[in-house]
C-alpha cells in the first residue's frame, strides 16, 4: 500500500509557511495530496478556482504532489484518495489545540486515519494567510511570506 498523506487547506493564499509543510511532507510520504478547501465559513479573497491554480502552479515540478479541490468532509476525501493520514502544520499551542480536536473528531468518523503534526519552520511561524491578505491589503510588503508569482496576483487582485 502506498504511503499516502492529505494536507487541507484553504490556502487564501498559499504561503511560504504552506510551502515548508508540503514539502516536508513530500519527503516522508510516496504522495501527497494537498486538498484546497472550499472555506464555506469564511470569505476568501480568491475564489476556490484561483486558489486551486495558484496550488497547482506552486507545485507543478513536484512529482509526488498532487493537488485537488473538495468541498465535504476531509474523510471522505481521504477514502477517495486512499489516503491512511493528515498532515497539518502547527505554528503555536493554539494551532495544536484546535488541530488536535479536528484529529479527534476525523479519527472518531474514520479509525484508520491518523493524524501527523508538523512544526512549522521558525521563520514561517508567524505568517498566516490572514495576515499576508492584512498586509497586501494596507500597502505593506508581503514578498517574504509569499513566492513572486503568488505576491503578483494578490497585489492585482487587490488593486
């Protein structure tokens, strides 16, 4: 069996800090599959189509990484994809709180799923998705947090 791992998210946009755990995970599983969710509780900056582009653009060269859009429950999509883990990144105590009831819960409707916490790299520890959106949004510069090609459509969708 294929050594197979999911790493959700909405990716509103997709960070440096995103990129360190995909690729991370691309070192320890066969395949990953990086799951862009559809975030029906918030309001993205990018529609679901532009994030899945973005996504797939960012790891286009990746062989073990495939990239998919899914709207439902994260366990579902891990049987469709045959996939027996989660990958989540963790940033501080609060991230692991939360990610650790969503573990929970995800092994309660799926036994065989488990879930594995990847620390962030220090220097991406700070950066959110919500926080890149704060700072391209007031002027600031976000090309720290942010590939080139990702920091070029924010600042045209903002503008």
């Amino acid at each position: 069996m294929a050594n197979k791992a999911i790493y959700p998210g909405t990716f509103d946009p997709l960070t440096n800090g995103h990129i360190n755990i995909i690729k991370r995970a691309a070192e320890l599983f066969d395949s990953v599959v990086v799951a862009v969710a559809k975030s029906a509780g918030k309001s993205p900056l990018f529609d679901s189509q532009e994030r899945l582009d973005m996504t797939k653009n960012a790891f286009s060269t990746t062989a073990n990484v495939e990239v998919v859009f899914f709207d439902g429950l994260l366990v579902d999509l891990a049987k469709k994809h045959g996939a027996r883990v989660i990958v989540r990144g963790i940033r501080s105590i609060a991230d692991f709180e939360y990610e650790s009831q969503m573990a929970g819960m995800n092994r309660k409707m799926m036994p065989e799923l488990d879930t594995v916490f990847l620390r962030t790299d220090p220097e991406w520890g700070d950066v959110s998705s919500t926080l890149v959106r704060d700072i391209a949004r007031y002027g600031g510069n976000i090309s720290n947090f942010v590939p080139a090609e990702i920091e070029k459509i924010i600042l045209n969708k903002l503008s």
